[in-house]
C-alpha cells in the first residue's frame, strides 16, 4: 500500500514488500547517520521472522500486520545519561497507545512495552541498540488479523476490536506521538520527570497499581503490587520482601 501520511511524518521511509525482520532491515543500515537520520523508518506488511522480547518469536498472515522500525540517535539529540534509555520502549509503548486510542481503540500500554485491548495483545514493541549512538526501535501492530487466525488466544486485533483503519494511518499517528514524547525527552537532556514523560507513561500504563506476577530471568517469580517507576523506568514492584525494581521480566496481570 502506499505510506503517503506516514511518509510526511518520517525522516525517510522506505517500505518493504517483504522482510525477515525489519529491526534487522534497519539495523544494517543505520551505521550511515547522514542518509539514515533520526526517524528513519522501516515498514513492511509481511515480516517472516520478527521477534519480540525474551526471544519469543512473533508473527502474523501477511497483509493482516504492519512491522515497523524507527531509528532514533540518543546521543546526537542530547541524551547521555545510560538510564534514560530504558524510558525509550515506554515512550514508545505510550506513542502506540495514544495512536491507536485516537483511532477509537480502547487500549491501555501494559509495562514495558505491550499495548492491550481489552486484556488482550495487539502490539509489541522491540527496542534494540545496534550502534553507540543508534537505537531501533521496533513494533508489531495486528491490524486486520481475523480470529480464526490469531496467533495465541490473548492476542487481538484492530478489526477484531472494531476499529477499522489501514497500516498508513497507524504508523502516521505513532509516528507523530512518538516525535511529541521523544523530542520533549530529547529537550530535557533524557529527565523523564522534567520532559513530561513519567507522568504520561504512569497515566497510560495499567500495569500500576495492579497485583502482578513478574517471571524474572533465570526462572525466579516475583508477586507483589506494581507500585510506580523507578528514575530509569524499572517496574517497582511491593512484595513480602520488600520493594524490587524489576529491569525485565514477563508480567501478567492477575486477578482474584
């Protein structure tokens, strides 16, 4: 299809019919800063061999998806300090959010960086260093997938919830989120409090205030409530324990 809205919004753009994955796409070709800026973004509407986070793979009917990648360059737009990055999927995760709330989506971002409807997942983002000064920020959004062909029993769709829109319009309205929330970040030298950004992030993230049950790396189970972020966007979680600031790690949202 023709990005043309989306196109307005990048940098450059440069669609692909076809990809195995396009962090991957992007990745080998953001060592050229001059003619891969900030924004330059990677689509596709079949992605063969995408992943998401914990190495789990992702994947979807060709023509029911949009993959995108975006490059962003911290360093050049003035963020240094190392925990900042790990605000840059929440930033993300919140662009989505907002995007596909303004499309009449009932979606909510799940932390760090899953967008719900209703409980359900309907994007995944991928944020992934491929250079000092080079982040690719990737996300999977299903837009028309039926339901007889999702790919696991908690995913959804943006046809499947009712919202009828196109790939274009989707990366058109992230896109301009994403510049909103990244550019103020970026303003503020990466300070996610002065920037507006943690604010943003804990209005759009359900995730806090939840019971949760966090599977860390190595096997370990952390259960708790999901009280807050930290200063470098760690899930803070409340336990028999005590307070955990949790990195990574698989959450769920439980109910009782």
């Amino acid at each position: 299809m023709s990005f043309s809205q989306s196109s307005r919004a990048a940098s450059r753009l440069v669609e692909l019919p076809r990809a195995a994955s396009t962090n991957d796409e992007l990745a080998s070709r953001a060592k050229d800063a001059s003619d891969w800026p900030e924004f330059s973004v990677v689509v596709t509407e079949e992605q063969t061999a995408g992943r998401g986070r914990l190495g789990r793979t992702w994947s979807a009917p060709a023509g029911t998806m949009v993959a995108i990648s975006v490059l962003l360059r911290p360093v050049s737009a003035g963020i240094h300090a190392p925990d900042a990055l790990g605000w840059i999927p929440l930033i993300a995760g919140v662009a989505m959010t907002r995007a596909l709330v303004s499309l009449g989506a009932d979606a909510e971002l799940k932390w760090p960086n899953d967008v719900l409807i209703g409980g359900r997942k309907v994007c995944g983002i991928l944020a992934e260093a491929v250079a000092p000064d080079a982040v690719v920020v990737g996300s999977g959004v299903n837009v028309g997938i039926p339901a007889d062909q999702l790919p696991v029993p908690t995913a959804t769709s943006l046809g499947i919830e009712g919202v009828e829109t196109d790939a274009d319009t989707v990366l058109a309205g992230y896109l301009r989120e994403l510049r909103s929330f990244y550019g103020a970040f970026a303003e503020h030298a990466g300070d996610a409090a002065d920037s507006g950004v943690r604010s943003a992030v804990v209005s759009t993230c359900s995730t806090i205030g939840k019971d949760v049950r966090v599977e860390l790396p190595g096997g370990k189970e952390l259960l708790g409530v999901a009280q807050g972020l930290d200063d470098a966007g760690r899930l803070v979680v409340a336990s028999d324990g005590g307070l955990t600031a949790v990195a990574a790690g698989d959450v769920t949202h439980l109910r009782y």
